[in-house]
C-alpha cells in the first residue's frame, strides 16, 4: 500500500496540514490514513537522508491524537524521551 502512495499523490491528507488546527478539521475516520501517510513519509525520508527510524515510527498515532484532542500550541505537552537525558 505505502508504495502505490507514493508512486500517485503521495500524501494528500498530510499535504493539507499546515497547522494543529488543520488537523481538527479532519474527521476521526481521517485520522487512520493521515498515520498511514505519515509513516510513508518517514519512511520515504529516513530512506534518503539516514537516521532513527523505529522510535518515529511508534509516535505516528499518539501524536496524531494529542494534536487531535488538546488545543495545541496553546496547550501545552510536556515530551519526555527519557533516554536522551
């Protein structure tokens, strides 16, 4: 499936997000293919320029739902990569 994405046009729900607000606009059943299009996109970038893939990976979905429920930036989401510190 990621393959024929990218082949046609590759991201087309991602490519109407500009903002968190854009987003919210979306309908819950939107947000299944904008995971799907992200991880394509990871995927298709990580393969050109290198770096960690699997920890990006397993964000797809809660930061597609934190920015879904919460009013970001105005709320505020305090990220912890504890293996970094």
């Amino acid at each position: 499936m990621i393959e024929r994405m990218l082949m046609n046009n590759p991201f087309p729900l991602l490519q109407t997000i500009h903002a968190p607000e854009d987003l919210r606009r979306l309908t819950r059943t939107q947000l299944e293919p904008l995971a799907t299009e992200l991880r394509a996109y990871l995927l298709d970038s990580v393969a050109k320029t290198g770096g960690h893939l699997s920890s990006n990976l397993g964000t797809v979905e809660l930061s597609v739902a934190l920015h879904y429920v919460f009013n970001t930036p105005h709320d505020r989401i305090v990220w912890d990569v504890g293996h970094q510190t």
